[in-house]
C-alpha cells in the first residue's frame, strides 16, 4: 500500500484576510549570526567591564538560567509555580554542601546540583500534578516560605551553617589561563548558560516541546494523541527545577556564599517578574527578564533612593502596558515595523 | 512514507472486506449522578467499514467516544479492538491500539500552527524523550522528518496548504474540523471516530465532507464510526448504521432498514 497517490478531495482552504504566513523575525542564517555575535559578544565582555560590572554581568545569566527554568514550566507547561527560589537555594546549599562536606570540584558540583533539583522537582511535580491553577501556585508557594526556615534548622546547623550559611570556595582559574577568578565565573556561567539555552531551543522546537505546549492548551486531548500527562507534566517539572538548580549552583560560585536569606520567597517573586516581562513561553525572552530583574532595581535606586519600589513597580507597569508579550514580543514587533517601513520591501 | 511505524494495514485491503469485528462495544452502561448517558450498548464495528452513529440529542453518542478513548469511565460493561479490551489501558494509549478521534466542540492546541497541530497527532508513533531531544540527537531529527512528512501529506489531502503555519486560533471553525481530522490521521489510525465533522458546514461543503469520508477509507485504509446530526450523509456514506436514544440501541443494520425502523422514526419525531 501507498500513500504517495493521495489526492486531495476538498477544496483547499483560504488564508484569512491580512494573514502573514511566516512571522519569524530572524530565519536560519540570520538567526545563526545574530546568535553568534552575541556570544562574540559575550566572550569580549569580561576583557572590558570593570569588576562590578562583570559581577552583574554574571549574575545577568545565572538570572537568564533560572528565569527560563520557570519559563519552561510556567510559560511553556502553563504550570504556575511561585515557589522557584527554593530550586534556586537547593541548587545553592547543593554545591556548597558538596564541596565542603564531599570535597567535590565545582565542575562536577554544577551537574550534580542540577541532578538533585531534577530529582526533587520530578518528586514535588508528580503529587502536585493534581492542583490546577492557584492551588499549585499555593503549593509551590509553600515550598518557598518553607524552605529558609528549614536550612536555618539546628537539626541540620552542621551542614548547612544554620543561619550563618556557608562560604564556598571561588572556582580556580585553570593553570596558564591568562584571567583573573571573576573573569573565569564568569566564563564558566557563560558556558553553562550557553548548553543549557542551546538544550532548551532543542526542547522547545522539538517533538518534546510541541507535547509540553499542548498539555497546557488540552491536556484531554494531548493525552489521546498519546502523551502520559502525568509522567510528562512532572518531568517538565523536574527540568525545569533543574535549571533553576544549576542557577542556583552558579550562584552560589560566584557569591563564594550561601545563607538562607539569599533566597526569600520575594526572589521567586522576581522569577516570576522576569519571566512575565521578558516574554512567556519564549526562549530569549528569559535573558532579556533577567536584564530586568537586574538593572532595573539600581536604575530605580538612582532615579529614587526613597521611593526605588515604587518606581521598579512603575517600570514594570510600564512593560506590561506597552508589550503586553513581554519584551520579546515588544523587541519583535518593534522590528517587524522597522523591517515593513525599510526601503525595498 | 513507507514507515513501520506508520503501517496500519491490518489484513489485505485489496480482498473482499470480511467482517472481523475491529471494534466491540459490549453492554456498556455510564451514569452521571442521576441519568444513565449509556445503557448495556452494544454493537460491532467491523474493519474496513464506514458504521453510522445516529441518535438525538443528548442520546449518548459523544459519551460513548469519551468511554472509547478513556476520557470517561464505563461502569460496566467493556470495549475490545482487535480482541484486546480498552478498559484496561490509559487514556494515552488509545493511539497506541489504534483509535484515532476528532472532538464534537473542538479540541486543538490553539497556540500551535495547523502543522504543529497535525505533527502532534502523531506523537504516538515516535519514542523521542527529553534527554535525546534536548541533544537533538539523529533519531529525533529523522522522526520528525517522519512527522512532517505525513503532515505535508495530509494538509495537501486537506488542502490546508493556505494556512499550514497559522496558529490555529485564527481560523474558522469549518476549517478547524478540518484540522483535527488531519491530527487524527497523523498517526495511521485503524479506527477512526468523528464527532459530527459536519458540523458548521454548508451544503456545498457536507458533499465534500461524504466523499472525504469515503476516500479516507478507500485510500487510508482507516474504518470510520461516524456520530453525525446530517442525516442524509450519514445514511448516503455508511455501510452500517445504529442508532441510540437514551443510552440505548435501538437500531443496527444496513441505513435503509435504520432510516424505516419505526423506534428510530419515533425517536427523531419526537412522540
Ligand atoms: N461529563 C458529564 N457530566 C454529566 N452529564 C453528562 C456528562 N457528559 C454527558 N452527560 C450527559 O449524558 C447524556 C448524553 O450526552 P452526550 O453528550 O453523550 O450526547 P450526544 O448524543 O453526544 O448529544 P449531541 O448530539 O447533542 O452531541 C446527556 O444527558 C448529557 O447531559
Ligand atoms: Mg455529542
């Protein structure tokens, strides 16, 4: 039997009034250049920003790291989660405790960590598979407010420092590389960032991705087109707690600290602000919410030091009131209209 | 196209159809609270067949697909394809034993494009996990060539070409149907269940719809139970029609002896 010799029986459809078939800002080649010379880009940096730039600059992609965990879960799964900063202090108290207490270098410490929070999101995804909506933000919420108060513990004071929290060592510059110990965070960050957005595009443009997405657009009939909801919906849970871990783990390296007060439900709160102002459901928009999440609280301290939250939140209504997708929606439509009015087109 | 995966021949379509039940639908009862939806149905699908599903509103039509495909329990009663008994397998590997199905009221991922949508029908038929996605690794790239293939294939057998990467959000609801019939071809289905595809359409369009449905048969090798409120498609397109009111059969035969059976006459008439 063949199917080569199917011919169509209905009158082909027509497109909509006004409908643009391919909406893709940048296309293959471009794509490829436009991805290149920012990690051109990337790789520069550390040669020119002095040291407290470079530290934000660092923190920049660890926050890019965690922001498109959430987003994988949130965005793309449609799971609400406000509890990611526990992800991010597992991923921490992981490679702190790992290295300290096991001797573990932090290359090693970085999988590891990541590998735990995949563990334990995986584990926490599968219960609450069965909250929807606000119960399984509540859940995720308790997590959160739990989780400081649990490593502050005397029960566990001698592995996780109590409230006084641990000092990690700084990663060793590799013998004969010509940097200096910031400069090499952040180029082990730069690399981790890098595998796991590459991993992601992988995953979000791929058959996985198509099923996480249509699991958060119909979940009855995702699973009658054969995708295991409850084995799927806890493994994008756990990814996604494993990138926020491994951000977590950077972070820990790079603060050469972690205490329980790093990582106050308020940061979770944060995730969420990045991953909402950059762009649900988009890959990059994750690095341009981390931006934010960054810059904007020093931008609004020295536009007011007395009121910086009241003018962080004005900024932010800002975003939302003029892109409402974000800033990858806003940055795309932005330059769809420049490409429209540019001369021969 | 010549994929094992893909390969739903289950005896040789060019000999005589025998009647080998694909499908038995064997007393099966559901209640919600008070009403009984289903009551001891029973009946046959045979392979290769086109089998009408008649009955009013309310009767019980879209139930018993929900109990085919697992999205409902049965309370008594079993569903057997190809012998094996559906009961016991989960919702997600109804394509597995070979059930496709489209939805009465529209059931599409409405931020994918029409081809992601179709892609996504056949996502019973790939073994891609997340480690091998993620790494991009060859198996995944060659079976998503094998996807896009078939999806290719079906939105030309569609002519769904015009909107093959619009977000199914933005079109009509005819052309939908459309749609989740091709995402339920995706996958070589053996049985194909169709919940009213003609609904929201004009004459002109039922009259492609009943050749369609034909065709689908004849070139698919797909056998179809259709749930349909046209009467004269349903009566023109099927070999075997049944009829339900109430939960209950109350016809099975060939479409004449249904169209003149007087329960049938008296259900529809409304005494
Ligand atoms: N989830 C449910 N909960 C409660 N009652 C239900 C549910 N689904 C169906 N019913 C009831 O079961 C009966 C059969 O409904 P069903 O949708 O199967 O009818 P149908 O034959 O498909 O009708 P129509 O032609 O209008 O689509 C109806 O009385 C309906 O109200
Ligand atoms: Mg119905």
């Amino acid at each position: 039997m063949s199917t080569a010799t199917i011919n169509p029986v209905l009158e082909p459809v027509k497109a909509p009034p006004g409908y643009v078939a391919n909406r893709a800002i940048l296309t293959g080649g471009s794509r490829q250049v436009t991805v290149l010379a920012l990690i051109a880009v990337a790789i520069v940096l550390p040669f020119v920003l002095g040291e407290y730039r470079l530290f934000q600059a660092t923190q920049v992609l660890i926050f890019a790291v965690a922001i498109l965990g959430l987003n994988i879960l949130t965005g793309y799964n449609g799971q609400i989660s406000v509890g990611h900063s526990a992800f991010l202090a597992m991923g921490a108290y992981a490679t702190a405790i790992l290295g300290i207490e096991f001797g573990m270098p932090y290359w090693l410490a970085i999988p590891t960590s990541g590998l735990i929070c995949l563990g334990f999101g995986f584990l926490f995804g599968f219960p609450a598979l069965r909250l929807q909506g606000f119960y399984l933000a509540l859940a995720t919420f308790s997590l959160a407010v739990a989780l400081p108060q649990l490593l502050r513990y005397k029960g566990i004071e001698q592995w996780t420092g109590g409230v006084q929290g641990l000092f990690v060592d700084k990663p060793a510059v590799p013998a004969g590389l010509p940097v200096t110990p910031d400069q090499w965070i952040y180029f082990v960050t730069l690399f981790v960032t890098i595998a796991l957005f590459w991993a992601a595009w992988n995953l979000v443009r791929g058959p996985v991705g198509r099923a996480v997405i249509a699991l958060r657009d119909h979940e009855v009939a995702a699973e009658v087109m054969g995708i295991r909801a409850s084995i799927f919906k806890s493994l994008t849970f756990g990814v996604s707690a494993m990138y926020t871990g491994i951000a977590g783990s950077l972070s820990a390296l790079s603060i050469q600290f972690v205490a329980p007060d790093s990582f106050h439900m308020f940061v979770s709160v944060t995730l969420l602000v990045g991953a909402v102002v950059g762009g649900v459901a988009t890959i990059w928009g994750a690095f341009l919410g981390a931006l934010f999440v960054v810059f904007i609280p020093n931008v609004a301290e020295q536009i007011s030091s007395n009121a910086t939250w009241a003018v962080y939140g004005a900024f932010l209504l800002l975003v939302i009131y003029l892109m409402p997708n974000g800033m990858a929606g806003g940055l795309e439509d932005l330059f769809r209209r420049l490409r429209a009015r540019a001369p021969g087109r | 196209m010549e994929n094992e995966a893909f390969d739903n021949t289950i005896d040789d379509q060019t000999a005589p159809r025998v009647s080998v039940p694909l499908m038995e639908v064997k007393d099966v009862t559901v209640r919600f609270g008070g009403i009984t939806a289903l009551d001891g149905v029973t009946f046959d699908v045979n392979a290769g067949e086109i089998c009408g599903l008649i009955g009013p509103n309310g009767a019980g039509k879209t139930t018993l697909f929900n109990c085919i495909s697992r999205v409902y329990n049965c309370d008594e009663g079993d569903i057997l394809v190809l012998g094996q008994s559906l009961l016991s397998k989960g919702r997600h590997e109804i394509a597995k034993c070979g059930v496709g199905r489209t939805f009465q009221n529209l059931a599409l991922f409405k931020t994918l494009s029409v081809r992601e949508n179709i892609m996504l029908g056949g996502h019973s038929t790939i073994s891609t996990g997340f480690l091998s996605s993620a790494l991009r690794l060859k198996r995944v790239t060659e079976e998503e060539r094998s996807l896009s293939e078939r999806a290719d294939m079906l939105i030309t057998y569609l002519g769904l070409e015009a909107v093959a990467d619009a977000p199914v959000s933005e079109l009509t609801f005819a052309t939908l149907k459309r749609v989740e019939m091709a995402r339920a071809l995706a996958f070589k289905p053996k049985l194909l269940l169709l919940d009213e595809p003609a609904g929201g359409l004009n004459h002109h369009e039922v009259d492609h719809l009943r050749q369609l449905i034909s065709d689908v048969r004849e070139t698919l090798h797909t056998t179809v139970l259709l749930v349909e409120h046209h009467l004269n498609l349903v009566m023109d397109v099927s070999d075997r029609v049944v009829a339900i009111d109430f939960g209950r059969v109350i016809a099975d035969g060939t479409p004449e002896d249904v169209r003149n059976h007087p329960d049938v006459i008296r259900a529809y008439l409304g005494e």
